[in-house]
C-alpha cells in the first residue's frame, strides 16, 4: 500500500512541477501518533534539510498530510521553494472534514 502511495505522491508532485530528482526525500511512515493527536485522519508531518516526513495511523492521514505539503510549496512558478526546518501535527478538529462554500456568490461548485 505505501508504495503504491508514494509512486502516486510521487506523479502528483511531478504534475506540479515539483522536481524529483533533488536531493530531499519524502517518506511515507505507517505507525502511531503521539496520544493528543492520534485521532483519524491525522498525521505529523517533519521538514528536515534533507527530508521530509509524514507519519500517520492510516491511508486517508498519510494523505492529507501529503496535501498540507503540497500547499506549503504555493503555486508560484519559481525554479526553487526553500521551506523552513519545523514539525507540524494536523488533526481534524471535528469527527469530520468540511468544504467551505461561499453562500453569497450564488456559485453552484458541481
């Protein structure tokens, strides 16, 4: 299952422009969490100069922290993205994940 996750993260990031052939790795980590963030969905994710990390207890956090990644790395077409060394922990803060709608524009999203 993880390297099926890893070669489709991996095609992602290509779709985006984001070079694989660098030097800074993105590992996948199937485990427990710590116990205040050990909740569905969730996952920790660790950038290091050479790596970066997402640790999560199933598939679905394994994703979203991939997610949270890929929005650090913005959309600006610039040939390098410097991201600072920090650790960050994501859960949801509800038993659910919502979508924001925009009730005023009168914009149907389907």
């Amino acid at each position: 299952m993880l390297q099926g996750l890893k070669a489709r993260a991996i095609d992602l990031l290509l779709k985006l422009g984001v070079s694989m052939t660098g030097n800074h790795e993105i590992a996948f980590i199937l485990g427990p969490l710590s116990e205040e963030i050990s909740v569905p969905d969730s996952y920790t994710m660790e950038i290091a100069k050479e790596e970066t990390t997402i640790n999560a207890t199933d598939a679905s956090g394994l994703f979203h922290g991939l997610m949270s990644f890929v929005g650090l790395l913005g959309v600006a077409k610039i040939s390098k993205v410097t991201l600072r060394e920090i650790t960050i922990y994501g859960k949801a803060r509800f038993d659910y994940c919502g979508h924001p709608f925009d009730v005023a524009c009168n914009v149907r999203l389907t």
